[in-house]
C-alpha cells in the first residue's frame, strides 16, 4: 500500500491528499453519523489504481477510526466496497451494494 497522508478539510467537506503539488480529493456530505462520499477526484498526472485504492482505503481507516458509516454515493468508491468486503461492516444497516 501506498504511504498517503490523509487530511480532513472539514471546510470545504473533502477528504485530501497532496502527491506532487497535485491535489486528490474525495468530496463528502455528513449527516446523522454517516458519512456520504460522493465524488471522487484524482488529477490524471499523479492518478493509478493502486493509490486510488490506497486513498479509498486510508478514507475508509479515517472513517472507522471516528465512529461513523459510509454510505459510497460515487460509483468508483462503491465498486471499492463490492471489491473488498471487509469494509462492507462500514455500512448502515439496509444499505446493499
């Protein structure tokens, strides 16, 4: 796994990761303990799947780590959560992906 400093602007509702002056994000809405993840942004110049999958991941820890449940609204964050089922626990009750 990639090494990825994750930080939560609660501001702007992203989670972001700096890699070469370039800025990845994962947009969120929060509300009632869960947290939403809508969209997905990685800039082409610094993009590959295994540090999407490693910003999902760290996102996901970061998410685990407060108490909250992930509800993937992004198509690519959902696929991540059919993919590794060990974060399906971070699910509320009755979502289904």
């Amino acid at each position: 796994m990639i090494e990825i400093k994750l930080d939560n602007n609660e501001f702007l509702r992203q989670f972001e990761v700096i890699v070469n002056g370039s800025l990845a994000r994962i947009e969120y809405a929060e509300q009632e303990r869960k947290i939403f993840l809508t969209k997905i942004i990685i800039p082409r110049e610094i993009y590959s799947k295994e540090f999407e999958e490693s910003f999902i991941k760290k996102t996901f820890e970061f998410i685990s780590n407060k108490n909250l449940r992930v509800v993937p609204t992004s198509p690519k964050i959902a696929s991540f959560v059919r993919r590794n089922k060990s974060y399906k626990s971070l699910l509320p009750v009755g979502i289904k992906l």
